[in-house]
C-alpha cells in the first residue's frame, strides 16, 4: 500500500533526499527569484517569504505527495526539492517535479535527486506510473529526464502561456517495468 505520509530520507552520492521544512525558506528562495528557473518552470505567482514559509511547513503532514528537500552531499547546502504529487491511488500513478537554485544547476545534482526520487516511487511505494510536464523552451530538462528513463507520450499544445507567447509541454513518463529493465537504481532510504 502507497503511504505519502512516511516522508523518508533517500541517500545517494552527490545528494541526500530529505523531508522539506519550513527553515528551508532561505536557502529555496532563489528558485523563486531566479527569472530564468520562473520561465523554464512557468511560474507566474510571486511568494513573500511567510506564504512560503507556511507552505513548506505544512508538507511534513501532506498524505498525498512527498516533497523533499535535495541537499548537496559535499556541503550540506539545500539547493532544491524534488517532488511526487497530483497522486492518482486507483491507478497507481503520481507527478514528479523537480526544481534547482542556480546554484545547484548543472553539476549532476538533479539527476540523482531524479534517479532517486523515482526509484522511491516505484521500489518504496510500489507505484507503477510517474509523469511530468517539460515546456518546450526547456530542452536541457528534457534531456536529463530522458537519461532518467522519462519517455515522451505527448504534447499538451499551447499549455503555458509565457509572455504573450503560447508554449507547448511534453508529457513524459517512465514505467515500473521500464525502470526495473534497466537496473533502477541503488537507494539507501531511512
């Protein structure tokens, strides 16, 4: 049975998966300030610090998704979350989202958050589907859910509506077959 209220820690090389909190604010903050990390992620609402605050102090107690904090293994430093969400029991199937400060931007840390988030999800939880949305103007995501086993099954046309401009988002997905053939991953989860 699928438990969302367990929030575990998952350990991997560069990176430890851990339950968000709301002291986390400071450091998350610039994902919310970043223009860049707004438009690749389509965000439009602003957030003060205590509605923010507020929000990730109330995932601890959330029994339909799990939202971790992905924290730098080399410096302790929470450089962003990673997400399981819009849980769908009957069909054994959630969302993902993952989401870097700049500061934890291109240095591989996403990719094992992803691996290991996902792997929870299929191994911990015992799901069979996780799916995500990536714009088309967010090719550099695209390809790292790809190496992560995401495959494309669709577009959502005209999705976001981004500056006047209308933009299209692939619906990706892997499978718990899919990701058991190809080896999965290693977890340690606490």
């Amino acid at each position: 049975m699928t438990d969302f209220l367990h929030k575990p820690t998952l350990a991997g090389e560069l990176v430890v998966l851990r339950p968000v909190t709301e002291d986390d604010v400071p450091a998350l903050r610039p994902m919310f300030d970043d223009p860049e990390i707004g438009r690749l992620t389509g965000l439009h609402t602003r957030f003060d610090d205590a509605a923010l605050r507020a929000w990730y102090g109330s995932r601890g107690a959330q029994d339909d998704r799990l939202d971790l904090a992905v924290v730098e293994r080399a410096t302790g430093a929470v450089v962003g979350e990673a997400v399981l969400n819009e849980w769908d029991p009957a069909n054994e199937s959630c969302a993902f989202r993952i989401c870097l400060t700049p500061a934890g931007i291109g240095r591989g840390l996403g990719t094992e958050a992803t691996r290991l988030i996902v792997d929870h999800a299929f191994e911990g939880l015992g799901l069979h589907r996780v799916w995500l949305e990536v714009y088309a103007f967010n090719p550099r995501a695209r390809r790292a859910y790809e190496k992560a086993g995401f495959r494309a099954e669709g577009v959502l046309r005209g999705a976001l509506l981004w500056e006047g401009e209308r933009v299209d988002a692939t619906v990706m997905a892997v499978l718990a077959p899919e990701w058991a053939a190809a080896g999965g991953d290693t977890v340690r989860a606490s």
